[in-house]
C-alpha cells in the first residue's frame, strides 16, 4: 500500500471513529455516492541540457551548456464515480451547519497534447504526443452551510491526494547523428509512461435539496489544483561520472468539478 492510499484509509477510519462516538442529538451521519465530471487543463514543459563532452554532433565548448526548453497546453475532460461518509452537525438556531467528510473515488479520461520539442537529433528536444489524466482521488471535505428556501447553501474547501498518469509517444535519434528525413535506423519511435501522487487542494460552492427526511441530492462546483509534478532523466555520463545530458521536466494542472450526490443521513 503506497503512502496516498494509507492516507485515504486512514482518513476515512478517523471518520468513521469521530461519527461512531457522536450522540444523535449533536449530528447526523451520512454515507452517499457520488458521480463527477470535470474539465482538466494541464502544462507540460520539458527541456534538455546539453554539456561539454556529450556525444552529440556539435557539443557545447567545456564549461558551456546549451539549453533547448519546450512547453506544451492540452485540455481534456474526465468523468468519476465515488464513495463518501461524513458527519453533519447543526451550531446555530436557524440551521447553519457544517460537516466534516472523507471521499474516494475513481476517474478516467485525460489532457491531450502535442509537445513540438526543438528537433531529432540527439542533444535535442524530442517532439512527443502526451496525455495527462488521474486513475484515483481521495481526501477531506469541510463544508459550512445554511438553508435557503427550502434548500442547503454551502461552501466547501478541503485537501486531495490524487493519483496522475502521465504517457508519451516519441520519435528520436539516438546516434550522434542521423538522417534528416528519419528514415535512418538510428532513428527510434517509443513510448514511456509515469505514475505519480500529488497532493491537491479543492475550493467550491454546492446546494442540497432534500428528498425526504433521511435522502438528499447535491451538487457541487469545485476548483481544484494538483502540487506540480517534476521529474529529471540524466545519461551518457562523462569520465567523471557526470552526467552530459539531462532532460528536467514538470506538470502543472487543476481542473472545474461538477460533482452530483446522492446523500442517505441515519
């Protein structure tokens, strides 16, 4: 079990405990289901430096660098289903309220884009096709509401972990040098893909209508921006064990939640 999922678990058994010792007068209970989608944007940057001694066709003088960046912006939409417990609890006479809730929930769909690098050949920025998506959330929401006509008007804001996929497809050199129409077998087409845990943040509004005494529907609008995720390959060292080229790179994203609930209180 990785550190994001022992966090979720642990998470949601300090709900569970809080609400198990909870009298019936302070609050209510709850568990629900969830179904969301959302609009993801995400910035992809990659850069590659090139030093002294790499075997490239035309390397830097020794103490020069040439640096080749590359940035990239994609959009794309995903949709996710989850699970929820919480505890609500009334402080005021006229209703207003807040909760504490523990959510997990599973998504799929992707950012989508094109990084057009600076070339082919070694030492270069590769081009790459990429996408940009979250296999799993969980985290804590606190949310402070009041009824209005009829209904709960409240605000949220809470902590995420979210698990992200990263792909990419490339055409490359991996010679000194090869021919410029690609066609040369030292030119190479791979794939490469990364799974990382970000930590993320989520603000929002939401209304609730209730279906009865014990059922209620929400919905919900959230922003929500995920840590930046880096990442750095380095290869072909010198004599000294340093290495000549390194390829930095980092994601930066947040997307727009619409988040629909069916909500059962005890």
């Amino acid at each position: 079990m990785n550190h994001g999922t022992r966090g979720v678990v642990l998470a949601v058994a300090a709900v569970a405990a809080f609400v198990a010792t909870a009298s019936a007068q302070d609050g209510r209970f709850y568990i629900g289901l969830s179904a969301t989608a959302s609009s993801l944007d995400a910035a992809y940057e990659k850069t590659v430096i090139v030093r002294a001694g790499a075997p490239v066709a035309n390397p830097p003088a020794l103490g020069e660098t040439r640096v080749s960046p590359s940035s990239s912006l994609a959009g794309g939409a995903t949709i996710g289903s989850g699970l929820f417990a919480g505890y609500r609890r009334r402080f005021a006479d006229d209703g207003r309220y807040f909760s504490v809730e523990a959510q997990v929930a599973g998504s799929g769909g992707a950012a989508r884009g094109f990084l057009p690098g600076t070339g082919l050949q070694r030492g270069e920025n590769w081009p790459e096709d990429w996408s940009f998506g979250k296999h799993w959330t969980g985290g804590l929401t606190a949310r402070v509401g009041a009824p209005v006509k009829g209904m709960g008007v409240y605000l949220l804001g809470g902590a995420r972990v979210t698990q992200i996929a990263f792909g990419a497809a490339f055409t490359g050199c991996e010679h000194p040098v090869c021919s410029a129409d690609g066609s040369h077998p030292d030119f190479v087409r791979g794939t490469l893909a990364r799974h990382s845990t970000l930590p993320a943040w989520a603000v929002g509004v939401g209304l609730e209508k209730p279906l009865g005494r014990d059922l209620a529907m929400r919905a919900e609008l959230s922003f929500i921006g995920y840590a930046t995720d880096e990442s750095r390959i380095e290869f072909d060292p010198d004599p000294a064990g340093f290495p000549t080229i390194s390829v930095p790179s980092r994601f930066a994203s947040d997307d727009l939640e619409l988040t629909l609930s069916l909500v059962r209180y005890f």
